[in-house]
C-alpha cells in the first residue's frame, strides 16, 4: 500500500533522520522524496510503500507523535485517498 506523508515546520538539525528511521524502523520503503526550506521553514513530501501487515491508523499515529515531539506538522494519507482529493 502507498502513502503520502508531509512534514512541515521550522527548520532544524535531524528533521529527515527522523523520519527517515522511524520508517525504517517499521519496514517502511521511501519511493520518491522532495524537501525545500523557505525562509527558515520546512518542508517535506514522501511517497512511500508500507508493508500489508502495517497498521495504518498505528503508523500515522506515531508520525503525528513524532512530528509534535520534534515540533513539526506529520501526516500521512493513503494515495489513493490524496489523489482523489485532489484531482481537478
């Protein structure tokens, strides 16, 4: 199953190693990846592929606590979900 997580926040030191092995951790396959920082603030997409076993609502759960440990904004949405939202 796919999945699209954003990160958004003010920039700071370990933002992507993080995340990064918080979905490692849990057998989670980063797809596509793209990051910027405007003007001190960050921001982070992550297409990724999460193992069939995963509990989904346990996985975005956790990014959303990590994301309030770190300071940042997580979410994680199903692909298909985010593409019907937001397709014209």
């Amino acid at each position: 199953m796919k999945g699209i997580i954003t990160v958004l926040g003010k920039d700071k030191v370990g933002i992507i190693a993080a995340v990064c092995t918080y979905l490692s951790e849990r057998q989670v396959n980063i797809l596509d990846i793209s990051q910027t920082i405007v003007q001190g603030f960050f921001s982070m997409l992550m297409i990724v592929d999460m193992p069939a076993q995963i509990d989904f609502a346990q996985l975005a759960n956790g990014l959303r606590e990590l994301g309030e440990g770190l300071e940042l904004e997580i979410k994680l949405q199903r692909e298909d979900i985010f593409e019907s939202m937001h397709r014209i």
